[in-house]
C-alpha cells in the first residue's frame, strides 16, 4: 500500500537579511498508514518546520524551497489554500509542544474543540457540545462539563495536553504530528500522555509522527525513527534496528546520549554543537562533529542508500565501513 | 493573589503618589510669581489695601500653615478662586471639564477606531502598503507639533476649503446647547434628539478631535501592531491555523482579541498624552475646556486656576491608571500573579 | 534595504541640521534679528528663500539661528535628565532598601503627571527662562532614565562580572559607575535619543502657550506661534516653516532612536 | 464579556461614522445659523467682577457699561465722513437715570433731577436713595472709586451726598470741579438697587462687594443673561427699559482668545464684530482692507504708549541717557510697519485729542547720530545691558518692542526683550524693578490733569511708573487741579509738557487709533472717552 504521506527531496529555507537559511535540506520522508514514526534531532534540526511545511504553515520569510509533499496521493504543494484549509485539522492534525501556550488563552477549552467540530463536520452546537465534552473524557479529563469552561490557565499542564490531543484527535484525522507534547509535563504525566496517543492512535486507526529530541521516548512507543541534522535527514530505521545498530555516526552519539538504568557510564551529550544553517556548505553538515569525517563529506551531500530492509542511512563512512565488512 | 487583595495593594500604593502630588502642585504656585493679592486688588490699590488681600489670602502665614490650608481645602473640593472669573476654580472647572471631556473621548475614540485597525493590517500585512503607510503616519503624528497641525487643519478645511466651522468652540453660533444630561452635547444632542445641535456639535468637533486623535494614534497603532505580530507568532495562532481555522476566524476572532487586552493599558498612556494635547488644541480651536482655561489663566497669571489643573489632571491620571490596572488585572488573571 | 536608506537618511538630516546650527553665522545669509523695515512680509523668492517675517528679518536666518537655540535646550534636557536618572536609577538599583523605596517614590510621584503639564506648570512657576524651560523638559524626562537604569542595574548586578568585581575589592562607587553603568548604556542611548525628539516637541508647545524661549531669541516653536497670526492675512510662509524644521528634525531623531533600537537590542527588531 | 466587548466596538463604528458623517448631514449655514435680533461679537475677555466701583478686566467694564446705566453719560454727535457713526465731545454729557441736572453755588454742588418711572428689575423704583447709596458704596467700599472719588470731585464725607427729596440727588463738593461731570459719568457711578445690594450684605462684608462680583444690581439696555467664563457672554434687552428697545435684541460676546480666529470669524462673517481692548493688531486690520463686506471704524483716540524710562535706575536718571533714547527710536519705521496708519506720533504726553495738547514743541526724531552724540556726552560706560519688559498678548508693544531693540543696540544699549503677564508686568512695574518697559495709558476722563496727575505727580506710587520726580511740576499740579479759569489751566497744563518733553520722561512713542472692524451692515457705533462700546444703538443698517 502506498504510504499515507510522502515527502520527497523537501527543502525549506528562510531568507534573511544576511543570507538563506536552509532549515530543511532535501529531505525524504514517508509515514506508512497506521504506524508511529519518531522524528528525532536536536532542537534547530528542522523537525518543527518539516511538520509546518507538511501543514504549508511556512510563513514569509520561510519558504518552501522545493520538493514535493503527497498525502494520501494528494501533492498538498499544488492544492488551491482553501482545499488545504479543509486538510488542516480535519486529515491532518497536530499536537504542540507547550500546551499551555497552544491553547488560545482567552477561549475556554471546550469552546476551542467545538468550534473545530462544528468547521470541519457541520455539526449543531448542540452536537458538537455533545461530542466535545465525549472527547474530553476519552481523553481523560475529569469532569468534562466543567473543565470545558475552563480557560487554559487554570488548567494543569497535563490537562492542558490532554486537551490539545483532544482537539487534535477531535475530527478523526488520519495523520497526527506531535510535536515535542512531553514538553515541561514531569515523567509520570509524560507517560501517561504518550500512552494515551498510542491508545488513541490505534482506536482511530492515525498515523502518528511523533517529534522528539528524546530517543528514550522513541524506543518505547514508535514503529520506526527517522534522525534529523541541521536540516539534513541522516538515518532512518525501525526502531528496533535503530537501537540495536545505529550506523550514522551522529545517531550512535545521540544514542550514547540516552540516559539508562542498565548501564553504570554517565550519559555523554552529542559533542560539538549544530552547526549554522545560513548560507550552509553543501556536503554532510555533521562534518564538523563527525569523528570518522573524510573529505568528500564536506564537499558532497551523502545519498541515502539502504542498510537493511527498513534501515536507510546517508553517510559516506558507515558506507565504506559496511562495504570494507560486509557482514555489518 | 486574590482579586481582592490585588485590588487594595494597588489602590494603597497610590495614596503616597496623591500626596506627592499635591505637594508639588502646592510647591509650584508657592514659587509662582507674580503676587495674587495684588491681582485682586487692582491696579490703584493702595500698599494697605494689598496687606489686607493677602491676610485675607492667607499668604502672610508660614509654609507648611499655607500647605495645610491647601491640602484642607482640596480636600473639601475648595481649589480657591479665579482673579480673572471671580468664581471658585472649582465651580469653573466643572462648567468645563465636560468640554474637555468630550473633547478627549472624541479623539480617543478616533485613535482608537482609527489606530487599532491600523495597527492590525500593519502586523496582517506585515511590510506591506499598510504597513509603511502607517509606520510613516505614525512617526509623522508624532514628530509634527500638536499645535502646527490643528492650525494647518484650520488654515485648510476652514479657511480655504470652508469644509470645517470656525474654530470657535463646541456650537456654532445660533445653535442652542441641548439640554444637559451629560453635559457632552454630542451625547445630550442625541439623547434628546436634537439634531440640529447634534450636527453643531459633532462638526465643531470634528477638526480638533481629528488632530488630537492623530497626534496620539501613533503609539496605538504602534502597540497593537507590535503586540499582533507577537501574537501571530504565538502557539495558539500556529496551532489555529494548523487546525484549519480559516483566516477570517483567526486573525479577527482569536488574535484580535488577545491583541485588544494589552491594548487596554494603552488608555492610560493615551490619555496622558491627550491631556498635554488638549492643552495646545483647545487653544487652537477655542475650545471652553480646562486646558484652555488654564492657559488662560497662565497668561494673567492666576495661580488658582493653574494650581487645579495641574492637580486635577494628575489626579485623573493617576487615577485612570489605577482604573486601568484594576481592569486589566480583572480581565487578564494571569497578571495578578506577577 | 529601505530601513536602513531611511536610517541613514534621518541620520544624515541630524548632521545637517547640527552643521548648520554649528554654522551659523557663516551660513545664514542675513541678521537673523536686525529688522529689516524695506522688507518686511516678503513672500518666498530669491532674495529671502523662505521669505521674511513682519520685521523684515529672514526667515531662513532665523530658522538656522534657531536649530541652536532648539537643539541646545534639547541636549541639555537630555543630558541633564539622563546624568540625574541614571545616577539616582544607580544607587536605587544597587543600594536597594530605602534608598530605592525614595528614588522610586519620587519617580511615581513625578510620572503621575503626563509630562507636559508638569513642564508646563514647572516653567509657569519658575518664570520664562531658557534654563528654567530646560530644568523642567530635564524633570519631566528623569523618570525614564531611573527606572530603565534601575532595572538593568538589578539585572546586571547579578551577573558574573560584577561579582568579580566585588570580590577584587573595588570600593562601590566605583563598581556602579565603572563596571556596572557602561553594560546599562545601549537602551538608555536609545531613550535619550527619542527624547531628544520629544524634547523640541515640548519646547515648541510651550512656546506656543506663551511659556519658554524669549524673544529676542529665535526659537522655532516660538516663530511657528508667531506665524499662526498671520495666516489668516495670508502670509502662511512664517507659520509654516519653523513647524517644518520642527517635524523634520524630530522625526529624524525618531527614525535613528527607532533603528538604533533594532542596532542596539535584537530582541525588538520589527516589533516597534 | 464577549457581549460586552463586542456591543462596545459597535456603538465605537457607529458613533465614528456619525462623526465622519455629521458635517454631511446637517451643516449650519452662517446665515441660516445667525438671527437678525442677535448681535455676535467677540473680544477676548472674562468678566472678573461685576462690582462696579471695583477695578474691573474690560469684559468687566463694558458688561456694567450695558447693564447699568449711570446717572448721567457722556453725550455722542455723529463722526464727520462716517455716517452711522458716533463719538463723543468734550463736555457734552446726556442724562440717563437722572433726567436732568444744574450747578450751584458756582459750581460747588450738583444737583440731579431722578427720572421718573425707571424701575430696576425687583420692580423697585429708582430713586435719590438708590443714587445716594451707590456713591456712598463708592466712596466707602473696597474698590477704587474710593480713591478716583475725593481726588476728582473733592468728596471725602458720605454727607457730602444729599438726597433732597425721592427724587433730587445733590452732590456737596469741597468747591467747583473742572472734571465733576466726567467723573460723575464714568461707568463705575452704576446706580444700583440698594435694597437688593443690602440684602446681600454682612457684617464682614457691609457692601455686599462678594456678592455683587457676580450679580448684577442695576438697570440698562441689556441685562446679563448669561455668563460662561471662557465661552460667552449674553446680553438681552431689558423689558420695559425707559428707552425704546435696542435694534438688536441679544448681544452675544464670544470669548475668542486667539487673535488670528477673530480674524477667521470677521472673514468667513461667523460674528458681526471684534471688540476688545484692542481686538485686532493693527496687521490684522489693515489685511481687512477692502475685504467684502466688512468695514472698518477708526478714530483717533486718547491712548497712550510710551517707553517708560525708570529714573530710579541708572543710566535712565541721566538726562542724556533719556534724550537719546528718544532720538534713537526708530518711530518712522514703527509707524508703517507696526500701526498701519492706525495710530499717530506722540509729540506729547498729552494726547492730540486732549485740550491743551502742545503739538509743535518736541524736537525728537529717529536721529542715530544726535543719538550717539548724547550718549557720548553722558558719559555713561557701554555697552548698557538692559531688559526691555512688554506685556504678554500685545502684538503692537512686542513688534515695536523688536524695532526698538535694534536701535538702542546701535547707540550702546544690549536690549533683552522680556515678556510678562499682565499682572507680573504690573507688580513689577509698581516695584520700580523695570528698568526699560513699554507701557499705556488711557485717560478716561479726557482732560490734562486727570491725565497730567496720574502720569508725573511725583506722589503717584502706582501710575507714575517712571518715578519722575519734579517739585515744579507735582505744584502746578496741584493749584490747576481744580482750576476754574479754562485758559490758566491749559497755560499750566501746556508748561509741565514743556517740562516733561525737556526731561525726556518719556520715550515718546504713539497714539492708538479706536478701531473696529466689523461686517458692512452694521451701524450705530459709538466711542466715548472711556472706550466701552454700549450696543444700545448699534443696528442693521
């Protein structure tokens, strides 16, 4: 079956007063139908923008520099924007990191999520007052009646993801992007958030991506990870194999990183930091931190060639280590 | 912090600032030259006869006496009285300040009709036509003298277009007042149905609440232009939009309305900023308010009347800004617990 | 980029106008206050570019004579505030307890006035005097500079270097003013240049309403008051050139205020 | 909230379309707007008091001299060349509350006839009661008649005014008083309703002066309709005045500050008339030549402006200092570009209009050099720094002030012109602070030594602002004061301005011209020596 979204070579840049940024550097993605894609990288890796511009919510002085987004077979690059309205929300959804400041501060919660029934299925009030306060508990929220009228400061920050969810899951989208949703929640309320998107995910039958600076999260929830740098897309893997042998050299550093019970060594922070994205040189931008770099990785951009069935890297070393020993 | 006790911090906190004032306003007609007693006792008066005006005064008394009488005084609504009206400061500030009020509700009403909008394409448009327009408009209206402006205002649309009316006051001549309700005849005109003094008044009004109204829309416009911008970058306007809000329902409904609550501070600010304005306005269009009575009373020298001014318009300052951060602190919760 | 045309356009306006006001007496063409009674309303031409007022004294003289007069009061406010702000922001920020308690109950205390009216009531009661016109436009604009200098100094004097320079063993004064002070400069220069604007604003209205400058020194807000009588007979060239070099000269100090801010604090670029 | 919130930006769109729509809608047409009974005009002053024997703002004067009526007033006689135009004579009085009157005892005592059936507004009659208590008040109340009243006319004992029968009123004077009649007709002599007046009265306050600040107590053409400080003043014709009713039935007064606005309203005929001490620049007035449909009313008058030199002050108790002064102001260029023809050269402190008035004596003309010369003779170090005060709001005084500058700058003066409030400008006046100042004068009595006695009696504190001081000149005063003989007292009258013109008190500068300027159908004008207008007879020609 073809995959639920296909991102193909996508490149966004931003334009500023000293030079373009290319925040996303032809990037190749697919989320199949049903599963949980982790999308992982540091903070500035692209991730957010990748998801903004599968929404086309790149605003000036971003743009989208090329590539082609299809959802569902549909090249969303070429719908006309009131088509694409009607995607927003109601196919395709998000979930933000920072609930709290994702929730409109002057609208009571409830009224945010039924506002989004009453646009995108024509319900009555009545109904999608009926439906909201029905997902609100699905969601987990205790007394929905009340907690509809609430705004978004008087709620906690769990509450508040909750809500977010509910208002993302609201009109049944097949394609769910989270964004960072664990974002400030301490550990136990994080957990409980990133089961319920599992539990919700698999009861609606969605698409999740779930976009993460976390390993730790990926390994126990997605289907497969893919692993952003500084625009760049440099691994992409299911997670079991991801874990089990990370072959891009900035993954294996991300993976050290994981902070673990089973293991006595502190956890080691990715050395070097991300590089600037303005004006980027062309070639592999971990270059700068690689510690197996060669020449050609400053000078050409590593094709993605496949590891495994399922595992897909972009690296000019781990190609020659893995043709030096083929046994990988 | 509970509403409540953020009320009662906040209203205790302005009790020392009234009496600072006072204390300055006192201090600014004690130096204020020019003897009212001899004012009052005409230009024939003999050296007796000026003793005896200023016993009667009281300006033969030590200084912290004399600032005690003043502050009594204020305090029983007595402001002394004008040499150059013969009445108390206070009876004719009342038959004023209604002028003056209406002036400023007007032009607020017009920098805040004009500005806000303004400010919200310039954001929405960001580097757009709007958005130099206004930016240009806005240093323009502040960079160019209140009073320069209303007197080109009258030179234009009174003198060579005929447009506006004569730059004399709040009616034309030959239109009666309405009967007083609120004492702002555009209000009273149309709450009585008057139309005659309800066209009267709201022309005489247009041209000096139009240049009050301009010279302040600039930093309206500028806040709420700085103030959307931050807002559509907000979460809450990408997560709408990302949730397929249509454009309409976003920027009008969710950003607009966030943008309007900082915007209340913003009256505060304005006001103080119209109060300087209907000084020089009031003069340039003859306007019966306070501010044209106390330059009037600059002039002669009458200390009174000056002194009121000074002290009420401080006092209505302070005041409205008080009002402000109780509004504001009832209406956003989030800032009682800064 | 249009800002930056824009920018460096206002700033060459500033230079301008101070070259000529330094210039003076070699660029103006005529005495600026010998009246002249052969030339008297002279309508704009050749002989008097910007014609001449009812003493037959050249307006264009006068308008350069005056951007002294202007700009003087308006630095001198400025500097005397920002010196008088910053000193009391200072200690208030630094010194904290009671001393604060004071600076900033003097500051409330000032600010529940809207400036003009307590310029205005400062020079009614202190007599029309440049240096009186100067104080109270100084008074007015102190306010700013403290608290801005107050809460940077409370930011600042929390970071590393000011500890250190604790530690070194530097007497207090010294820390303030040599250590502390300098990191609090960008956002003041930023103000003071706006004020500078503000500054001619103030002088000018208060020209307008009989407070200020005195003749027989030329000052613009003055001479823009003096024009407005004669209007009306038709000599609209007294009235409204001295407004022109009001409003140029003050948006010129806005527009450099404005884009030193976006130089001097990234944070607001694009915002205000 | 929400409800609120939006009900609010409603009434906000709708009140600003009103505003952007309202001048579409109804815009009053000036002639539509104006009634033909209403005369609008506009001055620039507030009543401060109403109290008539006090010393009063113009607004002050001029609303007592409509609204009460005193026993007698000085008589008008058409303008030559200005028909529809009056002004009054030397001499020449009419009656008004007192229907007639007669000397006695050679002049010593007036006696004034009541008229019969005059009723002030309570509906009391007016009668010797009411002007036996009104001089009483004069004489006796804190204002300033009580000074005017034992200099002028010799009475210093309420005795003095006799009421011989409900209607005789006598006046005892000390002995026969050239300026009796003129003082008796100034303004200040209100009759007034004594019972009303005493009804207000306290033990504080015997005369009822708080009171009648603001309370009219008199009977005139007009009565007091309405008074807004700062907006206008409304006048209205009495009923049953014991004249015929005024042509115009209302006088509106509009406080109009701003000069250049009188202008636009004479221009755009928003009101009929400027009024006002001087109520237009004489700029102004001359830009109003040939405008259609305004005219213009000038006549020359007893106004006076000078240079006061302070002689307390040096270098101004040096003679020479003073001469060149005289010789240095620049009166040929202050004359064309200052007063536009309306005013003439001072060649005496005694105005043109004013018997006795020695024309052809003054030798000072703008003479830079004689000028220098004079200033080299006294011997005095230069450059003389020197403030040259003016009175804030006097165009005429500020532009002659800047021409005068310059010339004293050429002959060794370093003039700084300083503007002062009326009040401030006063205080320090009679202080002897100014050294240099223009000051004026009006003498509303129009005779010498009303004038003479104000201005250089040396015993004069308060009116002889240049602190001259002359034995020869305070005894001339004082033996032609009450003078009869008409020809000895001009003689004296014309010895003390040779004296005066000798010493340079002055820096002789000009007469005002009266001037109104006013919309081409008005007529009925009238200039009395005390320049009020009285609009009892002004009307639509």
């Amino acid at each position: 079956m073809r995959p639920l979204l296909e991102v193909e070579n996508l490149s966004v840049a931003f334009d500023t007063d000293e030079g373009t940024v290319g925040a996303v550097d032809a990037i190749d993605l697919d989320v199949r139908r049903g599963e949980i894609l982790g999308l992982v990288g540091e903070s500035g890796s692209g991730k957010s923008v990748t998801a903004l511009a599968v929404f086309r919510l790149i605003r000036p002085p971003g743009r989208i520099a090329g590539g082609s987004i299809r959802f569902d077979g549909r090249d969303l690059l070429a719908l006309p924007e009131e088509e694409m309205r009607r995607i927003r929300g109601a196919q395709i959804a998000m979930v933000f990191q920072s609930p709290r400041t994702a929730l409109n501060p002057v609208l009571p919660v409830g009224r945010q999520i039924a506002r989004l029934y009453r646009l995108h299925q024509g319900c009555s009030a009545a109904e999608a007052r009926r439906r909201t306060l029905e997902m609100l508990g699905l969601v987990g929220i205790p007394e929905p009646e009340r907690r509809a009228r609430d705004y978004a400061h008087q709620l906690s920050g769990g509450m508040c993801q909750r809500v977010m969810i509910a208002m993302a899951l609201a009109t049944s989208p097949r394609l769910l992007l989270a964004d960072e949703p664990t974002t400030g929640l301490d550990v136990s309320i994080a957990a409980q958030i990133l089961d319920l998107l599992r539990d919700l995910g698999r009861r609606t039958g969605a698409s999740i991506v779930l976009i993460t600076h976390d390993l730790g999260v990926v390994a126990g929830l997605c289907d497969r990870v893919a692993v952003m740098h500084a625009g760049q897309l440099v691994e992409c893997a299911d997670v079991r194999s991801l874990f089990r042998e990370p072959a891009h050299p900035y993954t294996r550093a991300l993976v050290r990183s994981i902070p673990r019970v089973d293991r006595e060594v502190t956890m080691e922070p990715v050395p070097g930091v991300v590089p600037s994205l303005l004006d980027a040189p062309p070639g592999c931008r971990y270059a700068d931190r690689c510690p197996d770099v060669l020449d050609v990785c400053r000078t050409v951009k590593p094709a993605r060639s496949a590891r495994a069935r399922d595992h897909e890297v972009a690296c000019y070393a781990t190609e020659a280590a893995r043709v030096a020993a083929p046994r990988g | 912090m509970g509403l409540g006790r953020y009320v009662a911090t906040r209203v205790l906190l302005v009790l020392p600032t009234l009496f600072g004032v006072t204390l300055i306003t006192f201090a600014l007609t004690y130096l204020l030259p020019g003897n009212p007693a001899l004012v009052k006792a005409g230009p024939l008066a003999t050296p007796e006869h000026i003793r005896e005006m200023e016993r009667q005064m009281g300006l033969d008394r030590p200084v912290p006496v004399q600032y005690w009488r003043y502050l009594s005084g204020v305090l029983r609504g007595d402001f002394g009285e004008s040499a150059t009206t013969g009445r108390p400061v206070l009876q004719d500030f009342l038959q004023r300040v209604p002028a003056t009020l209406e002036l400023t509700l007007a032009s607020m009403l017009i920098a805040i009709a004009v500005g806000i909008p303004l400010g919200v394409v310039a954001a929405v448009r960001r580097d757009g036509p709007v958005d130099h327009a206004s930016r240009l408009l806005g240093v323009g209206g502040v960079a160019m003298p209140t009073f320069w402006t209303g007197l080109l205002a009258v030179y234009l649309f009174f003198y060579h277009l005929g447009v506006a009316p004569p730059p004399l006051g709040r009616l034309s001549p030959g239109v009666m007042a309405p009967t007083a309700l609120t004492g702002l005849y555009a209000v009273d005109a149309l709450l009585t149905g008057n139309a005659r003094a309800l066209g009267s008044a709201l022309h005489q009004l247009m041209l000096p609440s139009l240049t009050l109204g301009f010279s302040v829309m600039a930093p309206v416009t500028r806040m709420v232009r700085a103030t959307m911008l931050e807002i559509l970058e907000s979460d809450y306007i990408k997560a709408a939009w990302a949730a397929g809000l249509p454009r309409r329902t976003i920027v009008y409904g969710d950003a607009l309305r966030n943008c309007l609550i900082p915007v209340i501070t913003l009256v505060g600010v304005v006001f103080g900023f119209l109060m300087a304005g209907n000084v020089v306005v009031e003069i340039v269009f003859a306007w019966p308010g306070i501010g044209n009575y106390a330059v009037t009373s600059l002039l002669t020298k009458d200390a009174a009347p000056i002194q009121g001014f000074v002290l009420f318009v401080a006092v209505v300052y302070v005041l409205i800004n008080l009002t402000v951060d109780l509004v504001y602190g009832v209406v956003d919760p989030r800032i009682r617990l800064r | 980029m249009r800002r930056n045309t824009l920018s460096l356009l206002a700033l060459g306006a500033i230079l301008t106008i101070i070259g000529l006001a330094l210039a003076a007496p070699l660029v103006a063409p005529y005495d600026p206050d010998a009246p002249q009674a052969e030339e008297t309303l002279q309508a704009p031409g050749w002989r008097h570019w910007l014609g001449t007022d009812i003493y037959g004294r050249d307006q264009l003289s006068r308008i350069v004579w005056a951007a002294r007069v202007d700009l003087l009061v308006a630095l001198a406010a400025t500097a005397m505030a920002l010196t008088t702000g910053c000193v009391l922001g200072a200690l208030a920020g630094y010194r904290g307890g009671l001393v604060d308690q004071v600076v900033m109950r003097l500051v409330d205390t000032i600010m529940a006035f809207p400036a003009f009216i307590l310029a205005m009531g400062i020079t009614a009661a202190a007599g029309n005097a440049t240096a009186n016109v100067v104080v109270a436009i100084a008074i007015t604009h102190v306010p700013i500079y403290t608290r801005l200098i107050r809460s940077e100094m409370l930011r600042v004097r929390e970071m590393e270097y000011a500890e250190a320079a604790r530690t070194v063993g530097n007497r207090q004064r010294r820390i303030i003013f040599f250590h502390l002070l300098p990191n609090c400069f960008p956002p003041v220069i930023v103000q003071a240049t706006l004020a500078m604007g503000f500054a001619i604003l103030t002088v000018a209205a208060l020209s307008f309403i009989g407070l200020g400058i005195q003749p027989p020194q030329s000052e613009w807000g003055a001479m823009a008051a003096e024009g407005a009588s004669y209007i009306v007979s038709g000599e609209w060239w007294i009235f409204l050139f001295p407004g022109l070099a009001i409003m140029v000269t003050v948006l010129a100090f806005n527009l450099v205020g404005d884009s030193l801010r976006d130089l001097l604090d990234p944070r607001m670029r694009g915002v205000a | 909230m929400n409800l609120d919130r939006r009900s609010f930006l409603k009434v906000t769109g709708g009140a600003a379309a009103l505003l952007a729509a309202g001048p579409a809608v109804v815009r009053p047409r000036p002639s539509e707007a104006q009634d033909p009974n209403t005369l609008v005009a506009a001055w620039d002053s507030d009543i401060d008091t109403l109290d008539p024997s006090a010393f009063k703002s113009n607004g002050g004067y001029v609303t007592i001299a409509n609204i009460c009526d005193g026993p007698i007033g000085w008589k008008v006689r058409p303008i030559e060349g200005r028909p529809g135009f009056f002004r009054s004579r030397p001499g020449e009085f009419d009656g008004m509350l007192a229907e007639s009157w007669k000397e006695e005892d050679d002049g010593a005592t007036l006696v004034f006839r009541v008229r019969r059936g005059v009723k002030f507004p309570s509906g009391r009659p007016v009668t010797a009661h009411s002007f036996k208590y009104s001089f009483d008040r004069g004489l006796q109340s804190p204002g300033y008649m009580k000074l005017i009243i034992p200099r002028l006319i010799q009475v210093t004992d309420p005795a003095q005014f006799e009421v011989r029968d409900d209607s005789t009123f006598a006046i005892k004077m000390k002995a026969y008083g050239p300026m009796a009649l003129d003082t008796v007709a100034l303004s200040n002599n209100a009759i007034l309703d004594a019972d009303e007046v005493k009804a207000h009265a306290s033990t504080d306050d015997p005369w009822a002066a708080e009171w009648l600040k603001r309370n009219p107590a008199g009977v005139g053409p007009y009565r007091l309709v309405k008074n807004e400080p700062g907006v206008e003043i409304v006048l209205e014709a009495t009923p049953n005045y014991w004249r015929p009713k005024p042509p115009f039935e209302r006088i509106v007064l509009k406080l109009v500050p701003n000069e250049a606005d009188r202008v636009l309203l004479l221009k755009r005929k928003a009101i009929q008339l400027v009024s006002g001490r001087p109520g237009l620049s004489p700029k102004n007035v001359k830009s109003l030549e040939g405008e259609p449909g305004l005219k213009i009313l000038q006549v020359p008058d007893t106004t006076c402006h000078y240079l006061g030199m302070n002689q307390k002050k040096a270098p101004f108790d040096n003679l020479s200092v003073r001469r060149a002064v005289n010789y240095a102001i620049p009166i040929q260029a202050i004359l064309p570009n200052v007063l536009y023809g309306y005013g003439a050269q001072m060649k005496s402190p005694v105005p043109s209009l004013t018997p006795s008035h020695l024309g052809d004596y003054s030798p000072y003309r703008h003479d830079i050099a004689r000028a220098k010369a004079l200033m080299t003779e006294a011997a005095v170090k230069t450059p003389i720094p020197v403030d040259l005060a003016i009175r804030v709001g006097w165009p005429t005084h500020e532009q002659a002030a800047v021409w005068i500058q310059r010339e004293l700058e050429q002959i060794g003066f370093k003039v700084n012109i300083v503007k002062e409030s009326d009040a401030t400008f006063r205080q320090v006046a009679i202080k002897g602070d100014h050294a240099l100042s223009i000051e004026s004068w009006q003498s509303w009595i129009n005779d010498p030594f009303y004038h003479l006695s104000f201005l250089f009696d040396s015993r004069q504190k308060f009116t002889n602002l240049s602190f001259y001081v002359n034995e020869k000149v305070d005894k001339l005063i004082d033996d032609n004061m009450h003078e009869p003989n008409v020809a000895k007292r001009n003689a004296a009258s014309q010895e003390i301005q040779k004296i005066v013109i000798d010493d340079a008190v002055w820096g002789l500068l000009w007469y005002d011209n009266w001037v109104r300027v006013m919309t081409a159908d008005l007529s009925g004008l009238e200039k009395r020596w005390d320049t009020f207008e009285r609009y009892y007879s002004v009307r639509r020609a």
